[in-house]
C-alpha cells in the first residue's frame, strides 16, 4: 500500500484525554480512532492488525476442532433470565434498549447463554456430541470506567468458543486441547515467553478456571508467578492447599502485574440445567450437556502486544501480526531516480509475495524515519541517493536497531525464497496427489 | 468439512413464525439460527457464504481504491445532533441506551456522521484528498416490522463505503467507477442479469440517487424497468421530464417487484457543512468536502440469492458464494468399500484444492439427497456401491439436475487442472519477476 493513499496521518502530540500508553501510540500513530472512552475505530493499518491476530486465533480454533459462526449483538431477555443474569443487579454491564412494540432488548456482553439455548435445537442425542462452536463478536459492555485503551473497552472484539460434550472425561480432554492451542496462540503473536498458563477461581463446578495472563506493567491484575514451572496462581485462590496443589511454595513465587489475554471456564452441567439443554444417553435417559467456555480478547491481545513491544520512540510489530511485514522508505522524494528505483522495487517485492508499505510521500526524511519508527513494521528498507550510487539498500530491524546493507538482488530473493518454496510445495503435493494410484 | 461434525442440522418443517422464502430455507437447512424477528445468528454454512460475498466486494472496493477500516457500533449523540439525526422524530430506527454516568448513547444504524466527523482529524488540505474508506459493518435498526427475513434485519451486515472529493468533478468520476464496481458484484454472485441500475430520487443536493435493485417477487419496492436499456426507475421519480431525460416512454416500462440491494448517493457539500470538515484549496481558502456513500446489504444480498434461485427442493447456490463448491455424499455408510472409497476421495479433493461438504453421516440415502438438494451446493458427487463396481462416479448439477458419469480420474484432473494452473501461473511469475534486470 502506499502511504500516500492512507488516509489516516501520524501525529506527534498523544491525544490530553488518553492515558494508556497502548491507546497513544495506536492513535498517534493512526490505527485506531477514539469514538469515546473505551470505544475505538480501527483504520486501515490496525484492522489489519486485527485481521492477522483473528487469522492465527482461527488456525488454531479449527485445528482443535472448532466450527465458526457468528450470534448476535441484540439479546433476549427471557433467555438471560432463565440463568438469572438479566437484572442488572445481577450483571452491571448490560446496555439495554427496546423494540418498537415495548420488548426489552439487551446487547451481547457475552454468548453463553444464547448460544446453549440455540444448542436446544441442534443437539438432542449423544450422537450429536460433542459440538466445538467458535466465533469473533464485538462485545458490548457498559463498564464504568474505560481508561486502558484498548485493552478494556465498552465494545471491543472477543473470540469466544463453547464446547459441548456428554461428560466431563471427553470435556476434559477437550479442555486441555484447548490450553496447548491457547499457548500456541500466545507464542504465534510474540507473547509466549511472558504468558502463563494461571490458577483462577473455578466457581460453583470446579476448582480452578484457567487464564493466561500476560506479564506487563499496564496489567489491571496482579498474579504469582512460579517462571520455572511456566505457571501463575491468581490472588483470589492463594491458599495453602492450592500451593501444595501445585507443588510450589509461596517464597519461590514472584508477585507480578498482568494482562488476562485469555481465559477458559468449565461450567460443568450447571447452565445446561439452567437452560434445559440435555441429550439422550444410549440408555435413553436426559442427561444434562457439559459445557465449557474459552476466550481469548482480540482487541486486548494487540493493545497488550503494543505495551510489551513499545520503546520511546513506538511501537513494535512481531511479523506475525504486523499489519506490514516491510515498510519501504523512499527518502528523497525530490529526486526522479530515487522515485523510479523505489517505484520499481515497490513492485517488485509486490511480484515477490510481500506487499510493502510504501512511503511515496512528500515529506521530509526525517519526519518520513520519526514516523517508521511510531508505525513499528518490523522490516524497513531505506532507498536514498546513496542507494543509487552503491547498489546497496539499508535494510534495517525496528526491533533491535540492527542495519545491513544489502543488494536490491539480494534482498528480492531473500524473500523470494520463501514465497516460491511454499509454491513449489503445493505444486508437488498436487502433482503427486495426481500420479498416485486411483481405485477405480 | 465432514458433515457429521456439522453441528447443526436440516429440518424438514419451517418454523411457523417465518414468512419469508429465504428465512425459511436457511433455518431449514441450518444456515442461520433466528434469535428474534429480523435477528439472526450466522452458521458454519450461512457464515462462509457471507464471507464470500464479502471477499468478493471487498475485492471490487479494493479495486476501486477503496480502504478496509471499521467504526464503531456505539454512537455519540453530540455527533448526530449536528444533523439533525439523533431525534427519534427525525430518524425513527434508532436503538438507544445510556453510559452508567447517565450519558445517552445510540448504536449505528448508519456511518455518515462518525466518519466524517472523524475524517476531521485526517483531512485539511487539498493534498490529503481523495479519501476512500469503506466498511463491513453490522447495523442496529429497530425496525417496527421485521417479516423478510434476512433481508430486513434489526442487526445485519453493510457494506458502507465514504468518499471525500475535493470538488464534483473527480466526485463523479469515482461515483461512476462504483457504478462499475458494483455491477461487476452482482454479476460476480450470480444476479448481474436481474439486477437493474435504478433512478431514485436525489434529495436536496443532486437529481438522482442511484440504487441497485434485484427484480423479486419478494421484493419491497416496485421500480418500472426497461430491460433492453438495462435501467430502471424507481416509483418516486417517474415523472415525465425524467422520462424524457433517461430517454424511455411510459408504455416501454414493466412494473416489477424488486429488492434494493445496493444504493449510491452523492451527499455533495451538505454533510460536511453541517460538521465542519472543510479543506484548504490551493489558494489556501476553506472549501467543504464532497461527499459520497456507497451501501451493499451483505445479508440482503445473501437472502436476495436464495429467493432468487431456490426451487421446490431447497437453495441453489451460486458457485461464487456457495459454502462448498462440491458436496460429496458417501451413500451407503454401513458398506466399509464404499466407506473407504468416500473417504480417500474426500482427501484427494482437498489435496487438490476443492474442499468439499463430505456427507458422512449415518443416515439413509434418501435423507441425504434430500438434505443436499435443500443445502444447495452447486455440485454434487455421489459415491454408491454402483461406484465401486463401475469405476464411474455420479456429478449431478444442483441447479440443473443434469447427472454425467465420470472416472475419479477425470474427476480430480477437473479440478486439478484449474488449481495447479494458477499455482504454476503464480511460479512463472514470481520466477519471471526475478529474472528481469535489475538496476543495481
């Protein structure tokens, strides 16, 4: 894309309002706009942000077995009353409006409710089982306060799977599949080294419910953290059996701030019960569906990857999610041969399989450099007078600073590599599918 | 994907609270789930068909210049009172609610107002123009009635797209492109020979809008439609000196039922006078922003397909947007040959890139041709024991019923040949690419 038909521009001053460090940098730096506190609209560059982290969150959902749909924001009454979450008393967060004709309506804060009572449909025989649904929602949530950017908003996106199986043996299987593809989640977007799997209150079911929680400073939780066995126990079960539980002690235990970017829950029978979802048992007895809920913040998730990566002078991107994998910088705009050189090479690492973002803009370097720097893509490659000379381009890591100088062939094949072995490779799968013996 | 793990299921009664055509026979064959009038939640089905029609306008907006951004579903009262749209007695669909410090908040039932606002931040010079951003965008309208099904929602999905031009010249060349645009999207999903660019009335600023309607008998609008100059006209505006302008007499027009699946509107100055964005010209004077907006009903569209080609027996979709190109159907699932042979074939059609519906379920063979002819996948295969003997397999077109036998040879080479030909186009080119000159 070029820069210059980006419509969103960068700026130097943090708008007076925002205090999160996550919420100044995206808006700064054009990828979110701030509609009021807690709401915020995704431009071109952090949609695409988003669209990466929901890509790696769906590969690994459908790995495990899940099934995307999609419900609604517009929430019945009568549904969340059957559960008792319908009273605001019960639940603060509601924003609730009604139809034309009186009905009350509610907007989806969550989606156990609706979708168990959809199950009633789909679901009546243990032949139906189990049943793994997942989908992406814009959340509603009337919070009180909004100040952590996007890592705590009135309308933020969520990805939320519920499974549904015929007991809690193929539950807890399940269950732990899930754990291993949060956990490759979490290390597929650059946050696996600071993510633990952490004890939580389980509720009126089980024991523990499961987050993952994120070590930062910009954490709205405090956990304790054991770095070695790779796991965190919440502060609202710090008891003494759930440490001998857990085969630690309390001195070996670090206490930390973090970010809950994810959380599973067992809920057992007990909204089956509440709702009235049963399946036929081979004997032919109702049976109550166990049901459990996994849900990872996606929104949260990228404010929590730009508070982790960040220096003073932006953010940072890992590649994975990064809504460029290389800005291309070309410095003189001024200068026909610099223009034609970087024109050709923006097209040529398009040909390659690598759109660039493209800076074509008439501005200064300096400010075209400042502005890199705040956008964060992991890759630069500075095209200048200096290139045309030596037939070399600097191609620079936002990460570390580090700078190489590297020929135009080099760097084309470099990425070129990459692309054509994954062509190759499905050209000889599909040739060898084809000359392998057919039973016919 | 395995149908037996499809978690939802075919019905053979409609639900009695549903009019509508398409509603009818996406419940049935578990597309969509309804939540309540004019609410309904998506299914593995129903979803990939909505994403299909947006990948294909997103494809055509991208064309275009159009950028990927989304807004917001909760909406700033301050916003719209400056055009005089907040009052109920002005807009009449609004749903509403409150912030817990008592502030009123609305959710977007449309996008003019925050986008233009906001592209106050963005736009202030001549040079930061032409700016054309473009969403997929669930909106909230509390419709009094909600009998159509999908295609008059209380939440659906919109494409909405906003351009801001400096002047009406450039404005009516981009207006004119989406004309373009959009017509290549209904003949890309199958509607383009019923679908009529139609004359509508213009409001204060311009003659006409334009819309896009669908002849139907489903249809809501009536239009008077000239089918060999490929125009309609919508009811409001057919008055003589429009005849006389689009050159068509009275006694030419065919009164028909029609669905209005896109509209285009050229705002002019009006909207960004009453909300103040203005740029500077070259000669450094404030000049308010011409604005445009380009709407498409994803869902509409999506219900409009199914009204417009289903038959006694169930949908027929399009290859273009259909949840599966192909739907396999094993027919005799106690035979462990027929079985097998089923299941190596499945693998062999996603190896060659044609992930198919595998009906895999225990069920009788009727059952299954009645589900495939109500799911509607534009080509089946049928697998039976007549497969096994003769080596030939059964592809039967669902639109037309016209069945050819063919090897599994044959079969997979089909398909193959379409997939490994872009493969190998996309590695000619990249290996092209790399070997032109390059200056270095």
């Amino acid at each position: 894309m070029r820069q210059s038909q980006l419509f969103t521009k960068t700026r130097r001053e943090a708008p007076k309002d925002e205090e999160a460090k996550n919420a100044q940098l995206l808006i700064r730096a054009g990828f979110v706009h701030k509609e009021m506190a807690g709401v915020y609209a995704y431009m071109p560059l952090g949609l695409k942000v988003v669209e990466n982290i929901k890509r790696i969150v769906r590969e690994e959902m459908d790995a495990v077995g899940g099934k995307e749909m999609i419900m609604t924001a517009l929430q019945r009454k009568d549904v969340w009353q059957q559960t008792d979450r319908w009273d605001d008393e019960k639940v603060d967060v509601w924003f609730k409006s009604e139809l034309k004709n009186g009905t009350e309506v509610g907007f989806g804060w969550s989606h156990e409710e609706p979708i168990t009572e959809m199950m009633k449909q789909y679901i009546a025989s243990y032949r139906d089982l189990p049943v793994y649904a997942y989908q992406f929602q814009t959340k509603l949530r009337n919070e009180l306060r909004a100040k952590s950017g996007i890592m705590r908003g009135r309308e933020f996106v969520m990805k939320d799977m519920y499974s549904y199986n015929t007991d809690e043996e193929t539950h807890a299987a399940f269950y732990n599949s899930v754990i291993e593809a949060y956990l490759r989640i979490f290390d597929r977007v650059g946050l696996g080294d600071r993510t633990f799997l952490t004890f939580a209150s389980g509720g009126a079911f089980t024991q523990f419910s499961h987050e993952f929680q994120t070590v930062s400073d910009a954490g709205e939780d405090v956990i304790y953290l054991h770095r070695e066995k790779k796991i965190a126990i919440n502060k609202e079960v710090m008891l003494p059996e759930v440490l001998e539980k857990l085969g630690v002690t309390e001195d070996e235990l670090e206490e930390v701030k973090a970010v809950e970017v994810g959380n599973i829950f067992n809920f057992g029978s007990i909204k089956s019960e509440q709702l009235g979802l049963t399946y036929k048992n081979e004997a032919g007895e109702d049976v109550p569906v166990i049901l459990g809920s996994y849900g990872i913040g996606i929104t949260r998730l990228m404010g929590t990857i730009v508070e982790s990566f960040a220096d003073e002078k932006g953010m940072i991107w890992p590649e994975s999610v990064a809504p460029f994998r290389v800005h291309l910088v070309s410095m003189v705009p001024n200068d026909a041969t610099v223009v034609a050189y970087a024109d050709a090479l923006y097209e040529e690492l398009i040909a390659a399989g690598v759109e660039p973002l493209y800076d074509d803009r008439d501005v200064r370097a300096g400010e075209k450099l400042a502005d890199a720097d705040l956008i964060g893509i992991p890759t630069r490659i500075i095209v200048g007078k200096d290139t045309i000379a030596s037939g070399e381009l600097e191609v620079v890591n936002r990460a570390t600073g580090e700078m190489k100088k590297i020929s135009r062939g080099e760097l084309l094949n470099s990425f070129r590599t990459v692309v054509v072995a994954e062509e190759v490779a499905a050209v000889e799968a599909a040739v060898e599918a084809a000359s392998t013996d057919v039973i016919e």
